[in-house]
C-alpha cells in the first residue's frame, strides 16, 4: 500500500489505457486505406514525419522501417536528397506515394508513376573513387541507366526490353526474384545493402553482390531463366544458437550429475 502511494503521485488513472489501444496505437486514415488497397510491392512517404517514425511503418512499407535505429548511409541519403524531396532519389527508393501536409494541416496524397519498382537493368556501371563521390552524383546522373560503385569497375551491357526481373516473394529474410535475361545484365535491387548476413543464390549457387548508389544492392547476373534469392541468415545468430545449445547440453549434463551424486548418497 505505502508504494501504492508513493506511486499515485506519479501515475494518473487516465495513464492506464485499455489493451486493444496497445494492441493497436495508430488508426488508419483515408489516405492509408486508399494505399493499402494497392496489392503491388512499394514504399510510403510521409515527409512531415521526419525519416523514422512508426505510424507510417504500422500501416506501410516505409523508407526506414519501424525501429528509429537505422544505418547512417540511410540518416545521409535523407539529409542530402529526402528532406528535399529529391524526386530522383525518391524513385530510387521505390516510393510510389508521398504523403504531405500542406499550410492548413490538410494531408495529401501523391502518386509517383515514375518509382523504379523493385529491381531494374542498368546498361552501365560507373566506377566513382570514394563512397562522398557515390552519394554526391546521385542526382547527376540517370539512375535508370547507370549504377555508381566505388567497388567495381567500369563496364557496359546490351539492355534488352524483352528480359525481366520480377519479385515473386517477399519474407522479412528472404527475396525471391523471378529472371529472364538473354545475356548477362546487372541489377540494381532496391533493397538496403547490408555487408554482413544477405547472401544471394542463383538455383541454389551463391552469387556475390555489391553496394550500389551508395546505399542499394547490384549484382551481375548469368544469361537465362530462373529464380534468384536473398537470404539473411547472419553468422552472429548461427554462433548465438551453438552457444544456448552447447549451454542447456552443460546445464542438462550438471542436473543428471547432481541427482546421480544425490541418489549414491540415498
């Protein structure tokens, strides 16, 4: 009771809320279901709320995602083209819909037909000499086109209207692509670059892949049909499960040692 007491002071009643407001903080607008009737695989901005922050990545695929963690080239690609609403950036991102509020708090929607989708063909790799060098020419160059790396060097590809490459399947650690290619073709997937964890296979074959436009994912790609896949399946979760194993192994072995003791005792 005493704590109780001392504990009113700083707890009101109306701080409790009942738990289907926790289970659901945000409510959905007219906006948000105008997008979330959209069935294809894209990304929402909300500029006025800033780079992270969870009522667009409740609803939504952000740009960000949920957690208010996010890696500094993501803070950079924000600082020198989002806060701006560099449309070149934007479609790089895969941002089909941006919505703002204008001078009268109203919230507005817009439609961006020219987001890159997914993955798309490049026909050029443009080798730059530092990673400031890679974020500096984003909106200098036609990021259709050409991919900028720091990494690999210079090299062109015969683009092919007929070829194609499709998202089949999306899970929060595995891609699924489905390609077509006549000739070999470098992709750039517009999906965050992480150097540790993401592995890419072809048929089961594992494929190097590269930082690109300083915060994406490339890769060079075989001629031919068939499915390519990202899994993320980090060496530190592996290295975690033999330590819990080789931990409850000891733990169990301790337990039957000490009831073995105790029953020679008996």
């Amino acid at each position: 009771s005493d704590l109780w007491s001392f504990n009113s002071n700083y707890v009101k009643t109306e701080d409790f809320v009942n738990k289907s407001t926790i289970n659901r903080p945000f409510e959905a607008n007219q906006i948000d279901e105008l997008i979330l009737s959209d069935n294809s695989d894209f990304r929402v901005y909300e500029p006025y709320r800033g780079l992270s922050n969870g009522k667009t990545s409740y609803f939504h695929k952000s740009i960000s995602g949920y957690n208010a963690a996010r890696p500094q080239r993501m803070q950079d690609i924000f600082d020198f083209y989002l806060f701006r609403n560099n449309m070149k950036v934007l479609d790089m991102l895969n941002v089909k819909y941006i919505v703002e509020l204008d001078n009268n708090n109203s919230l507005s929607l817009k439609v961006n037909d020219n987001a890159k989708g997914n993955a798309w063909f490049v026909e050029k790799i443009q080798k730059t000499q530092s990673a400031n060098e890679e974020l500096l020419s984003l909106d200098k160059i036609n990021l259709s086109n050409i991919a900028l790396s720091k990494d690999l060097d210079n090299k062109n590809y015969f683009l092919n209207s007929a070829n194609s490459i499709k998202l089949k399947s999306r899970k929060a650690n595995e891609l699924i692509y489905e390609v077509k290619s006549d000739s070999e073709q470098f992709v750039v997937f517009s999906e965050a670059f992480y150097k540790k964890g993401w592995t890419a296979t072809i048929e089961g074959k594992e494929h190097p892949h590269f930082k690109v436009n300083y915060l994406l994912r490339g890769m060079e790609i075989p001629e031919g049909k068939y499915s390519l896949k990202f899994s993320f399946d980090p060496p530190v979760i592996k290295t975690g499960s033999m330590i819990s194993i080789f931990s409850f192994v000891i733990l169990l072995l301790s337990v039957l040692m000490y009831f073995n003791k105790s029953f020679k005792n008996v």
